[in-house]
C-alpha cells in the first residue's frame, strides 16, 4: 500500500515513515522542513544530533533496500501539493504537517496567525486535492487530545450520545481547545468532517496525547537515523523535557499545581496507531475519530517517577513548582476514553522504568548539547 | 456610547449602523467594501440601486446633522485595523465584517480558502487587536444559527447541559454547520471563547437566523439610504429571493423537499438584538452567545407565505421544486431556544402579510434590475 507521511521530517513523521516502510508499505514523505527553520528562528535545536531529510533516506535506503519518495513542499502551496499526490498515488496520505506546539501558537498574534493559517488551510488544501483526484484516499489525520480540553464529564472518542428534554442524539463531542495551537485542530477536524459529509471522503481523526520517548527499532539502526528529542519550553512536552532537565541537573519544572492530567503514549505505540488506522481504513464518508493514548498522569505524577527513575541512576533530582505561563485547570475530573485503538489490537508500551532509564541516558549521553537558557517558559497565556 | 460597525456597507451593517447612529450612539463604520467588489467578479448586482458609502454617510449627515465616521480597510491588515481601533477609541465593536454566503465558499477551493481566511483570520486579528489596546471593548460578533445544523435535540444558546455516566457539565453545544461558510463561523466562536477565556475580553456571540426585509426607519428616509437586497443565488437568501422570484414572475425555487426548517428574523429585529446586545454588555471574561431569530419556518411554508400574498397583489405565483445543490437533511427535527433576546425585552416583528406587501412592491419597483440568469443555483455542494 502507498503511503504518503506528510510532516514525515517531524518527530513522530520521521519514526511512522521508517516504521511503515519497514513493516513493507510503500512510503513517501512530503514535507516543507520549516520545523527546521522555526527552530533556527527560536535558536533552539534538538538535544539529538539529526542528519538532513536526504542524509536520512539515503542512510534508509543504503541499510534496509528500502525507497522513500521525498517531496519537499508546503502543502498551503496546492500546485505543489496537488502535483505531488499526482506522481506519488497515495492510497492514504497520514498528516502531521501542522505547526504542533502550544506555546509556539501563542508567542504573539504573528505566530497565532501563522498556525492557524499554516494549518487550517494546509488541511483545507489537502481536503481539496483528495475530492479532486483521490477521494478514496484514507486520510489519517492528527489531531491532539487537547481538542477536547478538561470536561467534568468522560471524555469519549469525537463523539457523545445526549439525551435533552427527553430526545436522544448522537453529537460531536463538545471542544474546549487551550491555545490557538489546539484551537487550529478543532477547526481542522470540523472542516474533515464535513467533506467526508459531503464528498465522501474517509478519514480517521486521530486524537493523540502527548507522546514521550525517542528510540523505535528503525531509529536505532543507524545513528543518521535517529529522531528529534525537543527539551525546549516551546517544542519540548512533558516527560521528555523532564528527563533532560534530570539529566542535566536542572529541577524538573512543573507548571502551577501539578494536578493536570493529561494522555500519554510511548512514540512506538504512535507508529503502531498509525499502522492500525491505514489497515482498517474508515469507510467512504466516515469521519472516525480515535483517541490515540495509553495511560493517564498528572504532571505531579510524571515528576515524581522521573525523580525516583533519576535517582536510581544516581542523579540527584528536585522538582520545582513554577507559575503556570498557561490558563489551564490544575486540578480537576479527567477520564478519556481509548477503546476503539485497543480493539483494533493495540498492545501498549505502558511507561515503564526501562523507558525512563533509556530516554535518561539518552539525555545524560546528549547533555553537551543542551542550552539552558530555553529550558524555562517565556511564553505567557496571559494578557501581562 | 462609540460603536464601531464592522462590515457597516453590507446588508445588516448598514441597517445597523444608522439605526444605532439615530439612537444616539456615536458611530464609525468600518469595511474593506470587498463585497462590492465580489458582486462586480460574480456578474450580480443588489436589486435596489445603493450609494457609495461615502455618498451614503454624506447624506445620512445631511439628513440627520449626525456624523459617521469612516474607515475604509481590511481587517486583515492589521496596522490599518489598529490604527483605525485607536483612531476612533471604540467602546463596542460590532463584527459583520466577514464572506457570509455559503454558496460563494462553495464555489471551489479557492473560494472556500478565501472565506475562512478571510473571516477566521480577520476576527483572530480584531481580538488581538482588542487585547493589546481595549481589552474592555464589548465585541459583538456577528455569528449564525447554521453553526448548529439540524440536531434531533433541542437546540441551546451556545452551552448544553450534558449528564453523562454520573456526571454533569455544560459545555460548548456540538456544532455541526453546512459548509465552508458556515464552519469559518465555528472556528471563529471557537477562538472569540478563549480569547475571552485566556485574556479577559467580553463578548457577545450572535447566532442570527435568516435575516429578511429591507425597509428601516433609517434607511427609508432618502433613495440615497437605501439598502442592498440580493436576489442571485450566491447571495440572496430564502424569502428575500422568494419575493424577488414572485414579483416577476419566476417560479419561486425550493431546493429538495423543502421540509429544511431554519430560523428567520425581520432586519428591524437585527438592528434592535444588536442594541440590546450592546446596551447590556458582557462581562469581562464572558462569552455570551445568544440565539438571534424570531420565528422558525420550514422552506415549503414561507414559499406558501410568499404564494399568498403574491395573489393576493394580483401575481401569478408558482412554487418549483429543483434539485437540492446543497448536502443538507430535508427532513428534520428543528426546535431552537431564543430566549436571552427576549428577556432582554425584544419585541419581535413577526411575519406579516404587511412585510410581505411590502418586499414584493419593492421587488417590482425594482424588477427591471433584475438578470434572470442569476437566480438558479450554479454551486453544488456534492463532488460531481
């Protein structure tokens, strides 16, 4: 089967496109690289060393035999966009290309603007070129657990059944986005949702938490293989930020109380969710939604198991509470669910000390590269 | 009070704008005046001959010694949206200045790309815009009732009440609009939310139904206050373009079975719903959403209304069913709430055989500016 990993340079692109073309799919990554320009803009950069995109596949291809296509583009821009689809043929395109970070969004009105711009229309594009000449492409689009911000209620997955002044209907499920970053996703889903309505298409939303952990069995082959690790307050979520601060001394830092839950999963149940939303395809005109997670922490919780996993190894780590730069909940209900990823054969990595102690010797292995001065946040929530 | 009227040349700002500026409110209207521009690129005209704004403004001071001042720019351009916010110190902004038709972002890509660009980035610039200089500002958002589409439930102001496995909350109601227009109109409630929620700003969310009619106390005064009334299929709405058809003659076009119900209001309700909405502000932080409509009819009745009346005034009025180009249910459950408006002591403008009299003797005034090749839909909704 064709597939083409748009974004397919990022963090989890990079791990799915190896992934997938390991497992004897056919693969193309399409991607801008402006993820590489932002971080030369924000003069931040990846704790691990990465080669370029051509390095990379050139690397892929001379260790396993194995062809990745590379279209490097902008998906705003639809010549380019459409002309690639058009020579590649891509019986499901799976879409990362989307500015992913939180804080990123809300720097300033420009990178608000630019993220929802960049990743509405980008998807809007995309929407277009599959009605146009692939419309029964699978498009397995990313989407981000955030959409659904902290009801006091289960959360379900892209829907819930409500029963008001005694009629019964099945809805989608209600958004509370936290940055325009997550306010982008839950415009992008809306907007998939309809052209499957309308056109037909099949498309499954994955809503996916944050993921931690670096090293995949395609990664780890070849040192010019190896994926991003962000540590940074823009690009580096949690868990993984923490067990760099770890490594290298620096307290871990936990935003106000600490009492945010939110989903987690391990980057090879990512590549794994993937695959299983390509194999079972949604139907023409279906708009399936799955949450992509495994497990449920609080940041307090993360914390506490990255300190103990430290000091195992020997390091001496302290957790620090700091103002929290985001409007959020500290403490409140959160219960997602994630049934239909498990039904369709999903055998989680849950987190595990093993994953600790590797992704803190990772860390320990890289600290050179480290800059302290983007450890903690800069961006405000706030109106200051 | 200042208020300023964004989009005040269209069809609602306009009526809007000299309704407030006659109350007493000091006005400023501002407005790219791109919709004249999109009539002169369809080929379509409005069926009452309008004024430029600024012969329109000349004479509304000339008539009433009160002075509108004017800002002629895109809010996507944000300097000129700053300077003109500072230049004129507004207390409310009322936000009309969006693409408001669903079939012109139906069109094609390019349509679709330029309506929700257009309205989402625009709104996200006014809030910045807002924050940075007058965080106190009340925003009066121009929203619709198509946000919503056709539940099987009733249908809330903006919040539903969900009880869910043992727990409540009230959230965001599911939203699930028509097309790209109406999503463009999603995505920007969705960002007006967290703005208010993040940064403190107030406002209100109005989800106005069909709006209908023409005549104002205001614009009434002078051929030269006149207000557009559309009539194409890009740009006319039901019973407007029902009229229209009835004064000359063509058969008035339901699309499918015509059991689509909608919500509908006379456009002295809007001018007066925008005042109150103004005149009682929200609070800071709050996002207020209120339901803007006065009746629901289904589109079989208010063609059967316009048939009546047309009779009635010696017309020769037929009623054809043509093939429904948009993907909606003609069938339906449809019970929307509207009762903050009310509270707020609107007195509504019901349907009448008056206001109908009246529209038809307007659309034959006016009927030898009438281009028959517009008044059949061109746009469909389905992939073809």
């Amino acid at each position: 089967m064709k597939v083409l990993v748009i974004g397919g340079d990022g963090y989890c692109g990079w791990a799915t496109a190896l992934y997938l073309s390991n497992r004897g799919y056919d693969v193309g990554i399409l991607d801008s690289l402006v993820r590489r320009h932002w971080d030369l803009e924000l003069g931040v950069e990846t704790l691990t060393p990465i080669s370029s995109i051509h390095q990379r596949i050139q690397k892929w291809q001379k260790l396993t035999g194995k062809q990745i296509d590379l279209f490097v583009g902008d998906i705003n821009n639809y010549d380019f966009l459409q002309k690639s689809l058009r020579e590649f043929q891509p019986e499901a395109v799976v879409h990362f290309g989307e500015q992913r970070s939180a804080p990123f969004s809300m720097i300033d009105r420009e990178h608000a603007v630019l993220t929802q711009t960049n990743n509405v229309i980008g998807n809007l594009n995309l929407l277009y070129a599959l009605r146009d000449d692939f419309p029964d492409c699978h498009l397995v689009k990313l989407g981000t657990m955030g959409e659904y911000g902290t009801p006091n209620i289960d959360i379900e997955e892209g829907y819930i059944t409500i029963e008001h002044n005694g009629r019964t209907d099945t809805l989608p499920y209600p958004k509370q986005p936290g940055s325009f970053y997550h306010l982008s996703k839950v415009h992008d889903s809306h907007n998939i949702q309809f052209a499957c309505k309308v056109w037909g298409l099949r498309a499954t939303d994955l809503n996916q938490g944050v993921v931690y952990g670096v090293l995949t069995e395609e990664t780890g082959m070849d040192e010019m293989l190896i994926n991003r690790l962000d540590y940074d307050a823009i690009y580096g979520t949690a868990l993984n930020r923490f067990c760099i601060q770890a490594a290298i001394g620096h307290p871990l830092t936990v935003y106000g109380k600490g009492g945010q839950t939110r989903t987690f999963l391990d980057i090879r149940d990512t590549i794994r969710c993937v695959e299983l939303a390509i194999s079972t395809p949604a139907k023409s005109g279906e708009f399936r939604v799955f949450n992509q997670f495994t497990e449920m922490f609080s940041i307090n919780d993360l914390a506490l198991k990255v300190k103990q996993a430290g000091i195992a190894l020997g390091l001496d780590v302290e957790i620090n509470t700091i103002d929290n730069p985001r409007v959020e909940a500290e403490e409140h209900y959160f219960n997602a669910k994630n049934t239909n990823l498990l039904n369709l054969g999903l055998q989680p990595h849950f987190l595990s000390d093993s994953l600790l102690d590797s992704l803190l010797n990772f860390a320990i292995k890289y600290q050179h590269r480290i800059d302290r001065a983007h450890i903690l946040p800069k961006v405000n929530w706030k109106r200051l």
